[in-house]
C-alpha cells in the first residue's frame, strides 16, 4: 500500500508579516502582532511532512526550526515574444504600491539620476495602498516629467522589452519574481541586496548590480548610472540575464523537481 506525504509550499519569507506590516512609524504592538504571525506561521507548518521554499536565504531561516524542508525556485512563467534591444531612453519597475516595495527609495534615487540624464524616463506599474503619497512624493520632487505611475496592465510581459534595463527598490522579498520575468525578457537587472532572493539571481557586475545596502539611494543611484552611461554593459548584462534565467529557473528543471519531490513523497 502506497500512502503519501504531505507537503506544503511557502510562497513567501518565513517573516513577511515584518516586512509588509511594520512601517518607519510602526507601534510596539504592531511589531509583536508581526512576530506572533511568524511564530504561529511556523508552528503550523512544522505539521506537514516537507515545506517547500522559494529561496536559499528563507531556507537557512527555516534550518533553525526543522529539516523537512527542500529548496524549489519559481520558475519563470512568460515566454517573451522578442527581447529588448536596449535603445529606449527608460527604466522599469513592477509591484505593488506597498511599504515593502520601497518605491520611496527608487524615486529619490532617480531624482539624482535625473540630474545628470534628464532625457531618460522611469515607468512604475503597479497599484496599491500608496499611489497617492508616491505619487505627491513625485510632484513634491518635480519628477512628474521623468517618472510615470502606470498602474496595473494586463500583458505586462509585451512591456518589459520595451525598456532597456529593470530596477527593484525592495525592502525585502520572497525571491523577485519580477526580476526572472525581466531578465527572461533580455533586461539587466539592479535591485537592493535585500531579504530574501535578489542575491540568488542577480551575479552582481555579469547580469546587473546588486546594491549592498537596502535604502542606499546614492548607490541606487550609482548603478542606475552605470547602465546608463555604458551600452556595452547593456548588451552583455542583457545576454547574460537570459542565460542566468535558462539555466537556474526554466520551468523544465522546476517541474522535474517538483516531480522528484512527489515521488519522494509516495512510499
């Protein structure tokens, strides 16, 4: 008689509750609330026979409270019709208009890079909880000429080619989806060194910049520039995020791991 296990997957950090809840202004109370879903988070899921995590950084995390849990990257899930070819004078960022997302950081770094390239455009599409006070940040910095809130768009993998490199401001993540849709779409990729994920796609200098430090505007800002200023390094950073993208997270190799963990999983 076979019987089989049962696993559950976690699509997020193991403490997103910290990241989406607690804010610069955040209560004690809030803060506890957070810590408490964490807590209650893993003591359910310890009940399941494997946890199925999207990153090395939240698997090191879980390590400190079971075994039964195995690493399995999203896979990426648009098939491009064409890639960019790097002559559009834009930047793009995708998600949601939340605290997590930083997007506060990515407009007072672009009003540096402005500065110095005023011709290039930055479109952030997206909606959520803070498009009014993003977009006041914008007008307060007169950037309204140079920075577009695009709201959300059904087809978004026809836009990323469109655009010559991807930039993610985040405070923290699960592991940046959107950064595996644009490389696959030819584009570099810049993004704070932040929990948990950009690190396991962006190779920072061969298919983009990781900034070490979450909030970092002038290095924010730094690698934007970087981009801009050298066609080169678009080229070759574009090929090299189609490659990266190929090889870790094709949904050929995911599949067959999660096939491989299934059948782990029967006995």
């Amino acid at each position: 008689v076979q019987t089989c296990a049962l696993p559950i997957w976690f699509h997020f950090a193991i403490d997103i509750a910290k990241t989406s809840w607690i804010g610069p202004n955040a209560t004690l109370l809030l803060k506890i609330k957070a810590q408490f879903q964490t807590w209650k988070r893993i003591y359910h899921a310890k009940k399941y026979d494997k946890i199925v995590l999207i990153s090395k950084a939240d698997l090191n995390k879980w390590k400190k409270y079971t075994e039964k849990i195995e690493l399995i990257y999203n896979p990426v899930t648009i098939t491009p019709k064409y890639v960019s070819d790097y002559k559009n004078r834009s930047v793009l960022s995708v998600g949601r208009l939340d605290f997590q997302k930083g997007y506060d950081y990515l407009i007072d770094a672009w009003a540096k890079v402005t500065q110095i390239h005023p011709d290039w455009h930055l479109d952030i599409y997206g909606d959520g909880p803070l498009m009014d006070s993003l977009q006041e940040q914008i007008d307060r910095c007169h950037l309204s000429n140079t920075i577009t809130l695009c709201g959300r768009v059904p087809n978004i993998e026809e836009i990323y080619p469109q655009y010559s490199f991807y930039v993610m401001s985040s405070r923290a993540e699960g592991l940046g989806l959107v950064l595996l849709e644009a490389a696959s779409c030819g584009l570099p990729l810049i993004s704070f060194d932040c929990p948990s994920g950009p690190s396991e796609i962006i190779q920072d200098g061969k298919n983009g910049y990781l900034v070490p430090h979450v909030g970092d505007i002038e290095g924010l800002a730094y690698a934007i520039n970087q981009l801009i200023e050298h066609q080169d390094l678009l080229n070759q950073m574009g090929k090299n995020a189609i490659n990266v993208v190929e090889g870790l997270f094709s949904i050929k190799s995911i599949i067959n791991q999660w096939g491989n963990l299934f059948n782990n999983l029967v006995r």
